[in-house]
C-alpha cells in the first residue's frame, strides 16, 4: 500500500519551541508527514505510525525525561 493523500487532512501545524513528538505529533514513514491523529495507524496507507524520534538531540531529550518522571 502506498500513500493516498488522505493524510494530508490530518497534517500537523508545528508548533515553534516544542518538539514535534512531545506535542503529540505522530510522524508516518511511508507518506513521510507529521499527523494530528488519534490511533496508532495512518488513516492514508494503514502503517504504523511512528511516536517517538529515532535518533539524535530529540531522542536523547526524551529519554532524560521519562528517567525524571520515574
């Protein structure tokens, strides 16, 4: 399955100052798009959608914050 062009409609606006992922964007590989949506699959292609940043600052960031709240 490939991209149709529905996710469009669910693209998410950034929000300057706050990390994509920490504003509870979702972020789908395969239409390469950030998405305001509720479940865990992309409304357009059906893949899983992708919560959390691979790798880099943002991961590292993540990761010292979920240590603290524990």
């Amino acid at each position: 399955m490939g991209c149709k062009n529905i996710c469009y409609r669910y693209k998410a606006e950034r929000i300057f100052g706050v990390p994509r992922y920490e504003s509870g964007h979702k972020r789908c590989s395969i239409c390469e798009v950030f998405l305001e949506w509720d479940g865990r699959h992309c409304p357009c292609c059906g893949y899983m959608l992708r919560t959390k940043p691979k790798e880099g600052k943002s991961r590292q960031k993540m990761l010292v914050k979920s240590v603290k709240r524990i």
